[in-house]
C-alpha cells in the first residue's frame, strides 16, 4: 500500500509505472540511506534496478589515485543500475547519497519480467536512455572543447531554474567540492574562476550557494569565455 501511494503521488513514478503489471508491481521494495552512504559501488554486481523517490546522489567514478570524476546528480525520478542490469556487469560508476536518500528498488529477475511484458516501460526506458546519453555527450564534448570559465559560467546558469530570486539576485545552491569533482580539476581552479565572476560583480559567493547578482552580464560572461 506505501509503494502504491508513492507512486500515485510521483508523476514520474506514475507515468513510468502506469502500465506495470500488478505481479511486478508487488514486487518493488522501498529503502532508504542516510546522506554519505554508497548505495552501489564502482566495479561491483548489483542484482537491483533504482528509482530515487526522495533525495540526490552522486553519481561518479573514482581514479586509482583517489581522484572522483562526477558524471551526473541524480534526483527524484531519476533511476540507475540499467545499464548494467542486463547483463550483471559491474557498476561503471558509484552512487553516493548526497542528501537523505529514499529509491525504490526491483530486482533483476522481475526487472527482466517488465520490460519483456511491457511495451510502454520499454519505449519509456528507450527515451530517457537516449535523452541521458546525449546529455552525457553534449557535456563530455564540453569538457574537451571550452574553457573552465565557460563551464562554471554555463552551469551557473542552468541553474537559475532550481535557484530562489531575492530582491538582489538569484541564489542557487552550490558545492563548490562538487563542482571540482564534475569538471576534474582542482578546487583551487573552481575558486580562481568564481573570484574572477565576483570581481566583475556578476555573482557573490557565500559557504554553500551563489548569488547571481547580474543575470545579463553573466551571460555574457559565458559568451565571450566560449571562444578563450
């Protein structure tokens, strides 16, 4: 009945789960990890497929020398363990709780079931993969062509969404060791290119979020940076 009402209330949940067939369906169990806890492990087999209900996790790739590389983060609706669920392959990468995180989970065996029995899941899965891989994409050829300027500049920006307006700006929450760990580099670079944006007045930085305080100017910013 707690599964059900969870996804009656999650319009995610719902539009991926409206066609399940019930003998699936009860098979989905509900867990939940606290903030810091390694849900999966790179390089492990894990028989589960995951759908966060609650929360944000980290989704990354630690080097031998202990360096992560953040490819993503992950919120409510978003799922992990498909690309490996087919053939139990190890995680490619880690998933981290970075809040209190609560997912459903269903295994491998029904997970099979599923997608065999239902074609809407299976067009939904086919949809949301290609959308993740070409975003996937579109930053790893980021990475490799434009400058760390124009990264932080641009994921600033595709923050404003998500940030609150205050009467002198936007403010957005930021990590600023997550955002070292998704464009690999050091911390000292990421704080080098948001001292520059503050001295041009573009943003303030405060301990755990950024106030953009010229939107236009901002913009800018990234434009110019994309031909540095």
């Amino acid at each position: 009945m707690e599964i059900r009402e969870i996804v009656e209330t999650n319009q995610v949940l719902k539009e991926m789960l409206k066609d399940c067939p019930y003998s699936i369906l009860k098979r989905w169990e509900l867990k939940t990890y606290p903030e810091g806890y390694v849900v999966c492990h790179q390089n492990m087999v894990y028989k589960y497929f995951h759908v966060i209900i609650e929360g944000q996790a980290n989704i990354y790739i630690m080097a031998e020398n202990g360096k992560k590389y953040s490819q993503s983060i992950y919120g409510k609706g978003s799922y992990f363990g498909e690309l490996e669920i087919f053939d139990n392959k190890p995680y490619i990468c880690s998933v981290e709780a970075m809040t209190d995180l609560k997912v459903l989970r269903i295994h491998r065996k029904y997970f099979l079931q599923w997608i065999e029995k239902d074609r809407h899941f299976s067009l939904y899965m086919t949809r949301t993969l290609c959308d993740g891989f070409y975003k996937l994409s579109k930053k790893a050829g980021e990475d490799t062509l434009y400058s760390l300027k124009y990264r932080v500049c641009n994921y600033l920006l595709l923050c404003i969404d998500s940030g609150i307006r205050r009467s002198n700006g936007i403010e957005i929450e930021v990590n600023k060791d997550q955002l070292s760990e998704q464009f690999v580099v050091t911390q000292r670079s990421i704080n080098r290119i948001l001292q520059q944006l503050k001295e041009k007045n573009l943003i303030e930085v405060e301990s755990n979020s950024i106030l953009i305080i010229d939107l236009e100017g901002l913009k800018e910013e990234r434009r110019i940076s994309q031909n540095e």
